[in-house]
C-alpha cells in the first residue's frame, strides 16, 4: 500500500522551497538598482559641449567660440583644438570654466597654433 506522502513525491505534489527564489529575485532587484543608480548618478555629471564657430585670426592663432551645458555649480574643464587641413591637431588649449548661474554658458578663447589652423572645435570636456 502506498502512502499519501509516497503519492505526493510521485505526482510532484511536495512542498516547494522558496528561499532559494526569494535570494535571487532579491539580487536581481539589487542588481537592477546598482545599474540604474550607476546610470543616473553618471548623467548628472554629464557635460555637453557644442561648437558655435570659430575665427582664423592669423596663422598663429585661432578664436574658437563653444557652448557647454550640464552640470550647475560645479568647476568645468574643456580642451579645445585647432586642426589644420588634414585634420592634424597643430594648437590645443585647457579650459577652466567656473561654475556659473545658468544650466548653458556660451564662450570664447584663443588657441595659439604652431602652423596655420582651418577650424577650431571642442574636444572633449568634463566635470573637475
């Protein structure tokens, strides 16, 4: 004769653990926040910076205006370059951008140049 627990095993009727479940969803939702509080936390400290133009003043010097956007009341720093026709880097300038007022800031500065520049842009920049 069989029994009710014997009956139970056979048919997959026995009680199921549900730690093992519980652990992983729970890492799974840690996992997911870490991520999300990863993505969040590198976009506020984003910065974006837009060409506006710039002006050949002479074959030593270039005027690049830029815009930057992102973070307020922090400390910006943008490296700004001067290219000549084959796009080789000839003037290259740090910028430090104090922390201003407004979400975007417009702005403008010499590159000195070893050779004759024909553009002048942003190349990168970033939250110091």
């Amino acid at each position: 004769m069989t029994t009710a627990q014997e009956l139970d095993e056979r048919y997959g009727r026995t009680r199921r653990r549900r730690g093992p479940w519980v652990i992983t969803i729970a890492a799974a939702v840690l996992v997911v926040g870490a991520f999300s509080w990863m993505t969040v936390a590198g976009q506020m400290n984003s910065v974006d910076a837009d060409d506006l133009g710039f002006e050949l003043v002479d074959e030593h010097t270039v005027d690049v205006r830029f815009q930057v956007t992102g973070v307020q009341g922090k400390n910006v720093v943008c490296v700004i370059e001067a290219l000549d026709e084959e796009f080789g880097v000839v003037g290259w300038k740090v910028v430090e951008i104090p922390p201003g007022d407004s979400h975007s800031q417009a702005l403008s500065t010499t590159v000195p140049t070893v050779s004759e520049a024909t553009t002048g842009l942003v190349n990168t920049c970033w939250v110091a």
